[in-house]
C-alpha cells in the first residue's frame, strides 16, 4: 500500500535529514518507486548529501504554485542497483529564498497544504509512486505541521540530550495526539552500543515514556559523523550496520508491524 512518510524532530542536530533521505534509498533499492521531499526551506540540506540540483524549479515554486511537480522532481535512480525509481524534490538553498520561505503567512501555508495533499492525487494515484518522504523541519513550524498533516506515518528522530527528550514528549503529546498520526520513534545516535542488544526492553521503555512505539535503535557510528553528510548510505556503504538498520525499519514500516 502506497504511503506518505513525514520525518519529524523536535529539534535540530538529531540525523532527520539523513534518516529521511536512506529510509527513501532503502524503499527504492528494494524496487519501489520513490521520492523524497526537502520541506526543510530555513536550512535546506538534501541537494548536499544527495549531489544534485533542480534543473529548472525547486519545491520551493511547487508550493508558491509557479509549476506542477513533475518540472520539481530529479531522477536519481541511476544511483542506486535494481529496477526501483528514486527522485528527490530540491529546496531551493538560495539565501534569498530562505528569506522569502521564512516569511510566508497563514493563508499561504493554507494553499502550501493544498499542494502537499494533491501530491497523494498526482503522484501516488496517477504516476503509482510507493512512497512519498517528507523531510521536515524541525520543531513545530508551520511547514512540518503541514507535513505532518498530510502523512499517513510519521518517523520522529530524537537523541538522549534531555531537552531533546524532554521537547520531543512534549511535542507527541500536544501535537501528535491532536493529528492522531501513526508515528514510530526512532532512537538516534546512542553512545551505549549494549542498548541495541535489548530491543524488547527498550521497545517497552520507549512506549511507556513516550506513548509511541519504537521504530529503531541506531547507535553512533564514527563513520556517519566523519562522513558529515556527504555519503548515501544505501548506495555506498551497502553492507554497513546502519544500512542494515534503515532496511529493518523500512521493512517495519511496509508491513504496518509498527505498534
């Protein structure tokens, strides 16, 4: 069944964006046709890590309503082996566009949640795409709620830091429950790598402190911190533990085994 994924944070610095753009390699290296969105517009990172750039528009002119998204959309799926299809919606990194995003009102973000729900008409239902990532902003800006909104399921990254913990209940709660989201939490950049070898005790924990269910447990990799960014897991380094990871999660998730 084809879905809508957002990925979601509370805050910065918790491994959103590379999550959001492996999870969408990991669902097209399996053969599915997929593309993943930057709605990040006040830090756009994805054209980085991805190595690419939008030929002519950028999600930015999806949403102000200047184009149709088939004019946004980047195919990259010679990156990656099999038959499955990977794009990828660019946020323009423009200085002057960050401004011009950051200072959108409410009626536009209205029309801009327009726009992300006719992607489930447009490509989902007429172009059959599998899967849909958003990558989102962190915290509780108008864009990630509009992405929030549109999702069928939502990936929330968090770390240990205690405001990050304490931020992210606080968000599931007053948020996440008023959308009444599907939503799995995702355990980011552990430093105790004996906590990956207890999965059903922390499955509990998790559940019992946040009220969601867990998605995954991915420890600090050395690797992913030297990489800064610049490496796509799933084509690079395909037998590395955190690609491994991504696979089980995407696994989860086609497969409603999440909660």
């Amino acid at each position: 069944m084809s879905k809508i994924i957002a990925v979601h944070s509370y805050k910065g610095g918790t491994g959103k964006t590379l999550l959001s753009v492996n999870l969408a390699a990991t669902f097209a290296k399996s053969g599915r046709k997929v593309a993943v969105f930057d709605l990040d517009f006040r830090a756009p990172s994805l054209f980085a890590i991805l190595k690419a750039q939008s030929e002519e528009f950028w999600l930015n002119d999806y949403l102000n309503n200047a184009c149709e998204v088939d004019k946004v959309l980047v195919d990259l799926s010679n990156r990656l082996p099999g038959s499955g299809r990977f794009y990828a919606g660019l946020a323009n990194p423009a200085t002057e566009a960050i401004r011009d995003m950051s200072s959108k009102d409410r009626k536009w973000e209205m029309r801009a949640l327009g726009r992300l729900l006719a992607l489930r008409e447009s490509l989902i239902r007429d172009q059959k795409f599998d899967y849909l990532l958003f990558d989102t902003s962190p915290g509780l800006q108008y864009s990630s709620i509009n992405a929030i909104v549109s999702a069928d399921f939502v990936v929330v990254a968090t770390t240990g830091d205690r405001s990050d913990v304490d931020g992210t209940k606080r968000m599931l709660a007053e948020l996440y429950n008023l959308f009444e989201k599907k939503t799995g939490l995702v355990l980011n950049k552990v430093l105790d790598p004996s906590v990956t070898a207890k999965k059903a005790e922390m499955q509990t924990k998790i559940k019992e402190s946040y009220h969601v269910p867990m998605l995954g447990i991915v420890p600090c990799f050395c690797e992913i911190l030297r990489a800064e960014g610049s490496l796509l897991f799933v084509q690079d380094k395909p037998d590395h533990p955190f690609t491994k990871i991504l696979g089980e999660m995407a696994r989860k998730i086609e497969n409603n085994e999440v909660n």
